[in-house]
C-alpha cells in the first residue's frame, strides 16, 4: 500500500480485556517497529522486526504485551488482561532497510481502557 | 542510554513570524537526528534528518535544522510560519551503535495565531 495502516483506528476496552492492534506495512519494507505514546509523550519503542524475526523486545512493558510478524509482512500487537496504564496511542512504523533512517509511521490506533 | 530533551513544551507564535524550537540530545560518538511532526490524530511524518555531512539540513514545508556536535544540539528553524504549521514537533535520536532504535523527545506543541 501507500502508506502504514493501523487499525482499528479507537478501541475502547474493559479493564482485563484482551485486544489486538493490526499493522499493515508499506509493501516490501522489511523493518518493522512498534511504539508507544501516551498522552502527553513522545513515542517509546516497544519491539522491532526484521521480516518475520523479532530481533528487539526489550520495550514491551509486560509479558501482557505480545507482538508477532509471522509472514513478515502483516503485524498483530496484542495486549491481554488490559489494564488502565495500557491506556494511550500505539504506533506502527516501517521502514525500507534493516534498521531505520527515518520511518514511514502510521495514523496510530488510541487505545482506552476503562 | 540516549535522551532528548526539548526545551519547550509550548510555543506560541503569529502568522509569518520566524520560530526556533530547541532539541538537545545526551552526548554519543555518533548520532543520527530527526524532526518529525505530528497533526492531530495523525501519526507522525518526518520533517528532515541528519545522517551526516553538512550540519544544515533543509527538510519539507520549509523547515531546517542545524546540526551542533559541540553543543549536542539539532534546532529546528523555519523563517515565515503558516497557520498549517500548527502540530506537535517531536526531535529524535538514533544512537549510530544502534541500527533501528528512535529515542524521542517530549515534543514541542507550534501554535500558529492569525
């Protein structure tokens, strides 16, 4: 495609729900990251894929927070038993090369927990 | 680990008028810099980047950034601001011994008043 799609754009959630957040990244881009804004923030990285190999996971918050890139293109992060510090816009960015010099980010998916 | 700070949280501006937005990041041997910039509800789309050579960096929409080792420091410069130009601006930093890994600032929010 284009661009970086993220879906769903809103999700609102009960506290203890599961979710999954989609990416679908620009065609052929082989790195793939995943960060977290909450509100107020900037970004902070949470896990970076190199085609279907997660090479960095050292972000994620919590063993709640899981992320998976199994064909190497599509991305699933999923967050289970959501809490409300979950709370906050996560981003989805591709990028052409191995590593990054400057990613291609998408609209982002808010999340809510309540 | 690398950080970034910026050192305004909020900068208020007229139409037409010159605007600076300050970064600073913590020292490294080599660093690679960026400034993005985020509409609302948008994710964020980069401005320019510095990789290497020449410290001045002429990005999209008019905006530059110079690039000053000894002062650890990418600012970002536009002469003549648009009301367009309103949105968070948001500098990072990618660590050269890191191949994929942004560190961000807190951002900077540009208003743009008529």
């Amino acid at each position: 495609g284009a661009g970086v799609s993220q879906s769903p754009r809103y999700k609102v959630a009960k506290r203890g729900q599961d979710v999954a957040l989609r990416c679908d990244p620009i065609s052929g881009h082989v790195s793939l990251f995943w960060y977290q804004q909450a509100l107020g923030q900037g970004p902070e990285f949470l896990t970076y894929f190199q085609n279907e190999a997660q090479l960095d996971k050292s972000g994620l918050p919590s063993d709640r927070f899981f992320a998976e890139r199994p064909e190497g293109s599509v991305s699933t992060l999923k967050i289970q038993r959501t809490q409300q510090e979950d709370s906050a816009v996560y981003l989805c960015a591709s990028s052409q090369h191995e590593g990054g010099y400057g990613y291609t980010f998408g609209s982002g998916t808010r999340l809510t927990v309540v | 680990a690398q950080s970034v700070t910026q050192l305004d949280s909020q900068v208020p501006v007229f139409e037409e008028a010159p605007v600076e937005l300050r970064c600073n990041y913590s020292s490294s041997v080599s660093v690679y810099l960026f400034w993005y910039v985020q509409y609302p509800n948008q994710g964020l789309q980069l401005l320019l980047k510095y990789l290497s050579g020449s410290t001045l960096v002429k990005g999209i929409n008019g905006f530059e950034a110079e690039f000053n080792k000894s002062q650890t420091s990418f600012h970002l410069r536009k002469p003549s601001v648009h009301i367009s130009d309103t949105a968070e601006y948001f500098c990072a930093v990618r660590d050269g011994g890191s191949n994929y890994k942004l560190t961000f600032g807190k951002g900077t929010l540009l208003t743009v008043n008529p």
